[in-house]
C-alpha cells in the first residue's frame, strides 16, 4: 500500500471526526440541557397544569350548560370512569383508556427490555398522550377530555364512542392487524351542525417522552429522533442532538414517527398531513431514563357530517428493514410510504451498498445459524475476499515502487535542490513510465473500499439482530462492552471503556506501524521527509478513533477490529509472498520493451507533468527574454 492508500485512511479518518464532531451538542445545547429540571419534575408540574385545565374545562363547561349553549353537547362525556381496553396478537399489545379513547401504553413482545425482561414498554399513559381537536362554532371538541364508551370488544378490535347531548357522537374505531399495524379512524356522528360550513380539517397532538431502552445512552440517542416523510420527496428528521421546539414543515407529510435506535411509532394519515405541521424535539440528561421528548401538531382532513371517516395506521415495532417492507404492504392507503426509512442505512451510496448487498448477506448467514459474532466474522472475510484482488493491485504498485527505489535514488540525485522539485517529480514519472508502474495504483482500491467501510459504519448500529447478543465476552453487540466504568462523566471519554473499542485502536496502531515501514521503503528524497509529517498523523488516527468509538456498538468496533487483523495477515502474507529479484527482474523487461520502442509516448500523469514542466519552462524564457 503506497502514500494514496494513507491519505485513504486519512480521508476516513476526517470524515468520521466530522460526522462525530457533527453529532456532538454545542456548549449552547449542553448549558440548556444542564438547566432543564428533572424529568419527575417536568411531569409532575405538567400533570398538575393538566388538572387545573380540565377543572377550568368543567367549570366553562357547566357554565355553558347553565346558559343553554351549543358548547354543553359533550358535558355529560366531561366524567366518567377510566376503563382499559387491551389489543394484542402474537407481536405486540395495546392498551386503550376509555378517558381520551386513544392507546395509553404499547407493549412490544418478544424482546428484552433495558433490565432484561421479557416485552419492551416504549410508551405508556405517563409518557404518551394523543389527542383529537375539532373547532366548533362555539367550542373546541377535545377528545382527550372525553370519556368513551367501549364496544365491539376483541383481541382486534375496539370501538370508543363519546356520545353528545343531541344524540350525536365521537367515534374512534380501532383494528389491530396480524402484526404491527394498527388501523383505525375517527369519525362524527349528527355533529354538522355544531360546526363551520367551511370546517374541513382537525388538529392533531402528539406528545411522546421518548423512554431510554438501551445501555448506552449518548449511543441509543444519537438514533433517537423525530422522522417524517414528505409526501413528495424522501424522509427526513429533526437534529438529533439540537432542541427543537415546533419546527415547522411547510410540506404535506404522508407520516410521522417518534423513532428510537431500535424501536419506532409511526402515525399515518390517509388525507395526509397538511403542510405547517410542527414539531419538537428535546434531548433529555442522562440518566434521567429518557431520550427526548416529542411533540407534533398536525392538521388532517375531517368531515363534519360523518360521511367520510378521518383514516389513520399506525406502526408500533421493532425498525427491522425486511420486517417494516412486509408490514408496509399491510398498509390499505395504497401509498408508497417507505416506512423502511426508518432503519438508518447512511448516505445515498452507502444506503444502495447495504440495501442490495449487506442486508442480503446477512440474512443468507443469519438462516444458517450462526452467532451474530460468527456473522460479523464472516462478512468481513467475505468482504476481503471481494475486494482482495484490489488489495493486491495496490500492494504490488507499492511494491514496484520499494524495488525501484535504488535507481530512483540514483536517477533523481541532481534533482534535491528546492527549485528542482518539479524536474525531479518529472524525471520520477518517466521511470515509472518505462518501467510500467502506476504511483496511483492503490488509490482506486482505497476509495472503492471506503464505501464498504461507511456501509458498515451505519448498518452495524441499526440491526436490530445484533440487539442483545452475545459473543465472546461482549454481553450486548449493539451496545459498549464495558471492561470498567465510573459513575462520574469525563469529557470525551464518558464513564466507561469499552474493551473493543481498545482492541479495534490497538489493532490500528500496529497496522498503521506496519503500513509505514513499508512506505519508508519506498520513498525518494523529498518524500521521506514528508513522510515524517504523515506517520505522525497516521499514529494519531488511533487516538481520535478511540475517544469517537468509546460509546459505539461493541459490534462496529468488533468488525474493524477484525477487518484490520485480516488487512494486516494479508499485507504480511503479500509481502511473505513477493519475490522482489522476480518483480524487479520484470519491470526490467518492461524497461527493455518501451526503450526499444521509442515511439511509444508517456500517459497519465508522467504525460501530465512532462506538458506542465514544459509550459513552466517556456513561461520563465518568456520572463526572461521581457527582462531583455
């Protein structure tokens, strides 16, 4: 590997500081952070003002009913009982309240939870709340100050009815489908004429304190976030590590999700959202039990005389990409929702990579049975193998270049004052033109391999396979294998260090020594010295890496712990391998073939470098022969 294949892994290096520096809060979001109250604070004041206005909202309302107002048709709905209605399948269960009539808590099977147990609680009644405003022409209808009454019961099914003084009604119907999907809609029975003419759209919020289910809490926020999909265009999402309170989105929304590393709730509305929406999102402190919390206010269409339902679904799961694509097919809008979003596959190019080519592979290794350590292992290999004979291209380009040196040396001597750079670099590219080798051989192989190192990069962390499983001494491979913690916080390290993230630093340090005595062996003149400058920046690399990967999946470290072993055995065997008399011995029949033909002329970047020390030198005889 020559100089080309270091900038490579310097060229990785910034964009990985960069994408960390990029996900780091500023000291303006972390100081907000600090002055946010705890989170039993912030819902105890909250339940306390939601007291006071629902005990205002009675007074206005008796008030109403004592003067014969039309805002007294759903006084009767103001009190009531709370009751809990639960549906469930073989993946999920949800409870509804009959104080609201929406879902108050959604268990997820068959998954372990923080503490491991069984069932993964991501919202409940405490954390959760939605709620359905319709503007009257006296009053605003608020379903969350409703009482329902349930009917139509089973394991599927549930219908909330909030019935009004006219002998009108509320309905919320509600259908759990076979997995993860939740259909259902609102609609306003003998109401018309509680409303506008021109009344065409309700409001919606969304409240959500996003619960922390992972170990790692800097990592599972980092993924945490509130998505959306443009009807029009792609997904996109709030800042994650930034407050945003009610951004607003000027485009039409076919959904909207609270989205957590691992698990996510989407709401889709048939008639769409209706450009405007807004949206919030607050990052919590650590070790409060939460990430953010969420907020959306959406606007929706809604027919006030009850001829055509508001439909909605909602997807309550796992962010499994296979998983999501099935259940989205389940969908009876017939949009193209691309809910499979919200499985973080990286860039445009990266995300082709790992849509058509790693989630493949993995699902084939996964079906035979192997461990998800065994997995990453054998991805890696089957990913050196691929790009083996690359690697080779680039290694023999270096080493043409180490068994040329010598005369390079000798070739190049006269060459070493400063003002010769340029006939020196010229006379270096016609020897490696005559000879046939390539100074740029290893630099396609390193930018073709870089995608394959950012595709892992965001695939490793948002399999949701790898949640909980074990592999040697790594206890969870989606988060940090801990070989000591602390309960104090130190800046750039956190409280812990994670024996792989060690390994994976290690592993870089004793490959970036090796890469470098094989450049030194290489180098001519002026390129040794710079060199020097280049060794200090590739034995720096270790020590960003680790104060950026300390906190990420054991499994990402793992797999470049591993890629680098293997990277390193096959640069060793390479070397083991090459006879350097053979290769010199052919790059002089080389040398022989192209000096007997003379005609043959120079390409690349010899022929680049001939034409501009040509017009260098033209431009100093035309200074001189002005001076004349």
């Amino acid at each position: 590997m020559d100089k080309n294949t270091i900038i490579g892994f310097v060229l990785i290096a910034l964009v990985l500081i960069g994408f960390s520096w990029y996900s780091q809060p500023s000291a303006e979001q972390i100081e907000a952070q600090r002055k946010e109250d705890s989170i039993a604070a912030v819902m105890k004041e909250n339940a306390i003002k939601k007291q006071q206005a629902e005990a205002e909202a009675r007074k206005a309302k008796a008030d109403s009913v004592a003067k014969g107002d039309t805002t007294s048709l759903f006084f009767s709905a103001l009190n009531g009982t709370n009751q809990e209605v639960v549906l469930k399948n073989d993946k999920v269960e949800l409870t509804f309240d009959t104080k609201g009539g929406t879902i108050s808590k959604a268990l997820i099977k068959n998954f372990e939870d923080r503490d491991n147990n069984m069932g993964v609680i991501l919202f409940d009644q405490k954390t959760q709340q939605m709620n359905f405003m319709l503007a009257g022409k006296q009053d605003n209808i608020i379903t969350q100050d409703l009482y329902f009454t349930p009917s139509n019961i089973s394991d599927s099914t549930v219908t909330m009815t909030a019935q009004a003084g006219n002998g009108g009604s509320i309905v919320l119907d509600y259908r759990l489908g076979q997995d993860y999907l939740l259909h259902f809609s609102l609609t306003a029975n003998g109401l018309a004429g509680a409303f506008a003419p021109n009344y065409k759209e309700m409001d919606i919020e969304w409240n959500d304190l996003a619960r922390q289910q992972e170990k790692g809490f800097t990592f599972e926020n980092r993924y945490t976030s509130v998505t959306y999909k443009e009807k029009l265009g792609g997904t996109d999402y709030l800042n994650e590590t930034a407050e945003k309170i009610d951004e607003k989105i000027e485009e039409t929304l076919d959904w909207v999700a609270f989205k957590n590393q691992f698990f996510s709730a989407a709401l889709i509305a048939k008639d769409d959202f209706r450009g405007g929406s807004l949206l919030t999102s607050i990052p919590q402190e650590k070790g409060s039990g939460f990430l953010k919390q969420f907020n959306a206010k959406l606007k929706t269409a809604f027919d006030p005389t009850g001829a055509q339902p508001s439909e909605f679904e909602m997807y309550i799961g796992p962010n499994d990409f296979r998983l999501i694509k099935d259940v989205e097919q389940q969908s009876e809008f017939g949009k193209d929702l691309d809910l499979e979003q919200l499985v973080n596959l990286g860039w445009w190019l990266v995300r082709w990579i790992n849509r058509w080519f790693t989630i493949y592979v993995f699902d084939w290794l996964t079906s035979w049975g192997f461990s998800m350590g065994i997995v990453l292992i054998l991805i890696t290999l089957l990913l050196k193998v691929i790009t083996f004979p690359m690697v080779k291209k680039s290694y023999m380009s270096s080493a043409k270049m180490r068994v040329l040196k010598p005369k390079l040396d000798e070739a190049t001597k006269e060459y070493d004052k400063p003002e010769d750079a340029m006939k020196k670099q010229q006379a270096m590219m016609q020897m490696y033109s005559q000879y046939g080798v390539s100074p740029l051989g290893g630099c396609l192989p390193m930018l073709i391999q870089f995608p394959i190192w950012m595709a892992m990069f965001f695939f490793v962390p948002n399999a949701i396979q790898l949640r909980r499983e074990s592999f040697l001494w790594i206890d969870d491979l989606s988060t940090y294998d801990p070989i000591i913690e602390w309960g104090t916080n130190i800046w750039g390290i956190g409280d812990h260090l994670s024996l792989t993230c060690i390994l994976f630093c290690v592993s870089n340090v004793l490959y970036s020594y090796m890469t470098m005595r094989q450049q030194k062996d290489q180098m001519v003149g002026q390129q040794a010295e710079q060199m020097k400058m280049m060794q200090w920046m590739m034995y720096l690399m270790p020590v960003m890496f680790f104060f950026m990967f300390n906190d990420y999946s054991s499994g990402l470290n793992f797999y470049y712990f591993i890629s680098l072993f293997f990277s390193a055995a096959i640069m060793w065997t390479l070397r083991k391998t090459t006879n350097d008399e053979k290769l010199l011995a052919i790059l002089e029949a080389k040398y022989k073939e192209n000096k007997n033909n003379p005609s043959k002329k120079q390409s690349g970047l010899a022929a680049r470098l001939a034409a501009m020390q040509k017009q260098a030198e033209e431009m100093q005889k035309q200074r001189m022969n002005q001076k004349r």
